[in-house]
C-alpha cells in the first residue's frame, strides 16, 4: 500500500495583501456595476467601461496574481 499522507495547506499571501486585492478587485466590479447607471442608445463608452473593468475584475487575479493555478498543486 502506498502511504499518502495529507500537507498542511500553505498560505500563498498573508491576510493583509490578501484583503488589499479583494477591496481592489471588488472596487473594479463595482466600478463596473456603477458604469451602468450612464449606459443609454445613445453612449456606448459605459458599456464598454463595464466590459473592462468586468474582465480586468477577473483577469488580473487569475492570470497576473496567479491565483488559478493553485489548485493542483501537490
């Protein structure tokens, strides 16, 4: 039998850094959301801010910060 024994998890970032990028990215969603109340038929730069600030919300911690790849590691 093969004996597998269980890691402790590590932190990747300590609770201060990690409460900075939250309010960050929460800070870009919700400049996202607030970008709406300007939206009309006429201006479609609102849109296109929401669709920024939306993508940026998610991008930079999945591909800058690298917090997708840290499920698999072992």
């Amino acid at each position: 039998m093969s004996s597998n024994t269980a890691k402790t998890p590590q932190a990747e970032n300590s609770l201060g850094s990690t409460i900075v990028i939250f309010v960050l990215m929460m800070a870009l969603f919700l400049g996202c959301l607030y970008s709406l109340n300007f939206l009309t038929l006429g201006n479609p730069w609102p849109m296109a801010a929401c669709l920024a600030l939306f993508a940026g919300s998610f991008w930079i911690p999945q591909t800058i910060l690298g917090r997708s790849d840290s499920a698999g590691e072992s």
